[in-house]
C-alpha cells in the first residue's frame, strides 16, 4: 500500500538523520534521557502520551515500549522522531495559540477539523466529566477553559490543551485545541495535526472501554 510505503519512507530518512546527531545533545533539547539499552548499547528514553518509549540505535534504530519491548506504530516511531530532530531547547511561553495560528496551520485546518475536533467535540461534547475521567488516565490534569478542558505533555516541552463547550437547542457541541506557541520549536505543523489525532483517538477508546465495563 502507497501509505505504508510513504510511512516506512519517512521513517527511514528520520532514522538517517538521527544517526547523525549528537544523542547527549539532542536529549538536552528535547528532553529526552540518554540511557543504555539492555545489552549496554547508548538509547534514548522518551515519554510519549504517558508511556516511555525506547530508541535503540543497534542493531539499527528503531522505537519500542521501554516497559516491555513491545512495538510502536510506525505513526507513532516517525513523530517521536521528528520531536527529537526538530527539538531547539525553546522554553515554554505560557501563550496559548490555536492551530490557525501555527505556520501554515490553514494549509491542514480542514483535516485537522475532520481528525481532531470534530471527533472530540461529537464525542465528548454532552459528557464533560467523562472527558476529565478519560484524560485523567493519560495523565491529563483538569484546565479551566470551556465546559470541561484538559491539559497533558505528550512529550517532555508540548503541553497541549482540549477544550469542549456542550450543546444547547441552537449550536451542537464545540471543541478546540490549544498550545504553548513555543511548540514551533519541536513540532512541525503536519506532526502537531497527527498528534493531536492520536490524543483525541486515544481518548475515544479510553471512553469506549469504560461505557462497556458494566457496574456491579
């Protein structure tokens, strides 16, 4: 399939560039941990939306769980990648900006709608304190936008922000997402659309195993 290809493609020229930088440097920016693997070989430690992940660099490069050596999506592989390339030591700002504000963000909007938002607010809109139950096991804490809003670090320097508005008899459920403008300096604009999808995603099967564990 096209899409595999262009995925295991982009995650072989982010292994290329990884090979090439100095791991003590980039986890300064990122960061990121420098540890040793199991057989003592330089890795990387990450956390990435409340679990450590692994990047080892022998026998070749690749991204594991670091709890139990399980394997990652390749989505997943390519944007811790990209975080750990991209990476500039940029301190958080404390200013929220939204994805329209992002460079070009207008260019993905329209995905990042249909991907992120709308999932969100179509989920979670009618059910704020299900949606801080949810983030609450991703590490999320309880904000203070909206009707219910959430803030967690998928990884170590991107705080991100979901906020949900409920429906009344005139508007349907809202939702939006927000970051530290600092993100510019870790994420590039497609990355910031995928992870977004990836939170939002992992917080609907969240919802969807706790609406099937049935009481008593």
């Amino acid at each position: 399939m096209a899409r595999i290809d262009d995925y295991r493609e982009a995650f072989r020229l982010a292994c290329q560039e990884l090979a090439k930088v100095n791991l003590h440097r980039i986890c300064s920016l990122s960061g990121a941990v420098a540890i040793e693997d199991n057989n003592g070989n330089p890795a990387i430690s990450i956390p990435f939306i409340n679990q450590d992940h692994l990047i080892h660099f022998e026998p070749e490069i690749d991204v594991i769980l670091q709890a139990n050596g399980e394997p990652v999506p390749i989505p997943e592989k390519i944007l811790i990648l990209h975080y750990l390339l991209t990476a500039r030591g940029e301190s958080i700002r404390q200013n929220l900006i939204t994805f329209r504000q992002v460079e070009e963000g207008h260019f993905y909007y329209s995905a990042f709608i249909k991907r992120a938002l709308d999932p969100l607010a179509q989920t979670f809109g009618d059910e704020p304190q299900r949606f801080l139950e949810c983030g609450s096991q991703l590490g999320a804490v309880p904000d203070e936008l909206g009707d219910a809003s959430i803030t967690l670090k998928p990884l170590p320097h991107v705080p991100v922000t979901f906020v949900i508005w409920g429906g009344d008899d005139e508007l349907p459920p809202q939702a939006n997402i927000l970051f530290d403008e600092s993100i510019v300096s870790y994420l590039h604009t497609e990355d910031i659309a995928v992870l977004c999808s990836m939170i939002v995603y992992r917080l609907i099967r969240i919802k969807e195993s706790l609406s099937s564990i049935k009481p008593g």
